[in-house]
C-alpha cells in the first residue's frame, strides 16, 4: 500500500500542508484489501510535492522576479527522484512560461519563469505532476498579479477587494479607505494599503475629510470618529441620529458643517464638528431621508430627497424644504465649481441634467444605455484635474471635462460607486456578479 502525500507550500518562507490521502493496492487482492484492509501493512513511499513561489506581483508582459517550480521529495525513503514530469499551463493571464514541460532533476525540483501577460490583473499558471509511472499527482494552481500600467486592474485581492468607502486629502497626500469595518491608509503604490489598527472604531462604515484635513468616520452600529491629526489619534463624536445602533449617511457641505441621514431617520445637523446634532425640520420629515447635500454660495441648501425622489431646497439651514421644478426619479447630485447643478434619475435609459440657473431650469446634458435601472447611496461623480468622473450603474464609467462631450473609459455594469485617491487613481467598487473586486485605473 502507498500512502501519498500532497504538500502545499504558499511561498518562500511560509508553509500551509494539506493532506489528501490516496491509496495504492499493492501486494494483495484487490476484493480483501478494499473490504479489509491490512492495519500492519508498511507504506512503502510517502512523497511530498511542494508547489512553490505563488502570490508574486510583477508588472503585466514582465517576467516574476523569481522562478516558479515544483519539488518532489521522498521523505519516507530518500533517494533520487528524478524522472518525473510537471507541465505549466497558463489558463489565465495572457502570459507564458519559458518551458512548458520540465523533468525533474536528481534534487525533484522542476522550475520555470513565468512572464506575465496583459490579459487581466489576476493570473494563473497550473503545474501537473506525473510520476515515473505515469500517474497523475494532483493538479496544482499558481497565482501571481500582473500590474497593467494605463489600464484597469480587476482586483481581486485583499484589503481592495473589499472596498466600502474611500476619502482623499488632496492638500497632505494622504488617503484613506473602509474595507470590511477596517480601516487603511495608502503607501507608495495602488495596491499599499496599510491597517491602521484603532481598537476604538469597531466595524467602520463610512469616512469623510473636510477641507482642514479633519477625519470623520462612521460606523455600522451608529457612531462617528474623527481625527484632526491625519489619524494619528481619534475622538469619539455624538452618535449623529438618537436611538439609532446603525449604519447612517453623512455628508460635508463647504462650510464644514456636517449632516447625517438614514433611511426614514430624517436629516441631522452638526455646526460644531460632530459635538451636538440638532434635527433642524423638527421630525417633520422624520420618514424621508436625502441623498447628498451641498450648500450652494447663495447660503441656501439642495438635496435629493430619498422617499420622494425629487430635488429639495432649504432657505432656512434645513428647517423648512420646497421641490424644485426638476426632472422626476432623481438618484443623485453634484455641484461643480461654478455652481453647477447635475442631477441624474433612475429610469431606462439613465439621464442626466443640468443647471446653470441655481435650479431655476434643467437641460438634458446626457443619456446612456443601462442594463439595469439602480440607484446607490454611493458618489456618482468625483473630479481631478479637469476631469469628471461619472458612474452609471447598469454601464460603467465617464469621463468629461465640460458635461457636453462624454467618453465611456470603462464598459463594466456591475459597479456600484467610482472614488479617487490622491493621486488621481480611480476606483469602482464592484457589485452583482463582480462582488468582492474593485476595478482600479493605474495611471502609471
């Protein structure tokens, strides 16, 4: 009987074992030894197959800085092994390997370089194993992540592929990301994301930074942070909505102020960095909630509201609010620089409208194609340089410099809200079908 013995080893200097038991009859019948197997019979060969040199990241149509390659040992009785024959395929990636079929040498190693190629972020290479005798070993997988420079990256590793929220602080370099309740500030490349371990923020859910570099981050059980020391320290705020144990939208208008809003949890207002929260409306929209806020130069306020999905205005900081006369079923909004009103709806396809009239009147600027109608509570539309950034679920990504001419830079629906960082890196978080990835544009 032959006891065979399958070894993962995930890189250099760690190992993770995995046993997977298989049985060879040797010396007997094949019925008895089935029905009855022999407790005293000697295992006579025990092989180990480490696959080695996994996870590396190189740039895409480069080669890995280290080799690929397979070791077979024979632990239980040592001896030469060579003569066996590992075959590197590479079924994802685009890349190639500079010999497909190698024979191992005295030592049981089999090696390989592996250059990567342009197809995709994530890419594979498997090794095969078969031994003097021809029987196949298990099969093994090899993954590496091949940077495409000027491109989009699906990403599928973690902390990135779990991205919730993100903020840039474009004045100190610095920026921030929520992935899965933790928080991570970035390092020197796109995929440097290191944690910053905050024992009394559990389970983050959102963040933001107003324009003196204050850190604000809520949470999903309903409380918020901030930090005014680029997160070296953190101060705990008054939960923004009484009675709520949570997650909440918040926003920060240019005066620093902040609003937070759930669903049916009305709007509420903080004027001195998160202290105290006042319900300006008096509960009197206790069950809307709004989508955005900004505060127009004219001092006056303008949301979307989320029951009536209309756009709202407020003369009096949020007291009293009246519709505008604008384009129904609205999912969002932004205003540019020079005032300008863009508002986006939910309907099939998706449009957009804007106004240089502080509301007054609205034109359609745009309209795109969706395969599904959907709307988020996520930023539709971030700026860098002279660009704008659009998301459109159902379609992908925009960019434009004047909301006249309009180019797609990405054909992806299943995406759910676009960010960037400090750099001007762009991100979109995936949704439906592209859950747990984020698509990441490298601009170097």
């Amino acid at each position: 009987m032959k006891q065979l013995t399958i070894k993962y080893r995930l890189n250099n200097l760690l190992f993770n074992w995995v046993r997977i038991p298989l049985l060879v009859l040797s010396g007997c019948v094949a019925n008895s030894c089935n029905n009855y197997p022999d407790p005293s019979t000697e295992t006579l060969v025990n092989y180990n197959v480490s696959y080695m040199n996994p996870n590396q990241t190189s740039i895409g149509g480069e080669y890995l800085n280290d080799s690929i390659y397979v070791q077979i040992y024979n632990y239980k009785s040592p001896q030469d092994i060579s003569g066996f024959t590992v075959e590197f395929k590479v079924p994802k990636g685009g890349g190639s390997v500079d010999q497909q079929q190698v024979n191992t040498r005295k030592d049981g190693k089999a090696a390989t370089r592996w250059k990567l190629g342009t197809d995709s972020f994530t890419q594979i290479v498997t090794a095969q194993v078969t031994d003097p005798d021809g029987n196949l070993l298990p099969e093994a997988t090899i993954t590496a992540y091949g940077i495409l420079r000027n491109a989009w990256n699906e990403v599928d590793i973690y902390p990135l592929s779990n991205l919730i929220d993100l903020a840039a602080d474009t004045v100190n370099q610095i920026s921030w990301m929520i992935s899965s309740g933790g928080i991570y500030k970035r390092g020197t490349g796109f995929l440097d994301w290191q944690q910053i371990n905050q024992q009394k923020i559990q389970s983050a859910r959102s963040i933001e930074i107003d324009k003196n570099g204050v850190i604000y981050i809520g949470t999903y059980n309903g409380q918020l942070y901030k930090s005014i020391d680029h997160g070296l320290t953190w101060l705990k705020c008054t939960n923004p909505i009484p009675n709520q144990f949570f997650s909440f939208y918040f926003w920060i208008t240019d005066d620093g102020d902040l609003w937070a809003t759930g669903y049916y949890s009305g709007l509420w207002h903080s004027s001195d960095g998160g202290n105290t929260w006042v319900n300006p409306a008096n509960r009197a929209d206790k069950n809307d909630y709004i989508v955005g806020i900004n505060r127009l130069k004219d001092g006056s306020l303008i949301s979307v509201s989320g029951t009536k999905q209309l756009l709202m205005r407020s003369e009096d900081n949020g007291k009293t609010w009246t519709s505008f006369e604008s384009p129904k079923y609205l999912g969002n909004l932004y205003v540019t620089e020079k005032q300008e009103i863009i508002v986006s709806d939910y309907t099939t396809p998706s449009n957009f409208f804007l106004s240089d009239d502080q509301g007054k009147s609205f034109r359609k600027i745009h309209s795109v194609l969706v395969s599904y109608a959907n709307g988020f509570m996520e930023p539709n539309i971030q700026k860098f340089g002279s660009y704008y950034y659009i998301i459109v679920p159902g379609t992908g990504i925009l960019k434009t410099q004047n909301f006249e001419q309009f180019e797609t830079i990405l054909a992806e629906p299943n995406i759910s809200g676009v960010y960037l960082d400090h750099t001007g890196t762009i991100l979109a978080k995936g949704w439906g079908d592209k859950q747990n990835k984020t698509f990441i544009y490298n601009r170097n």
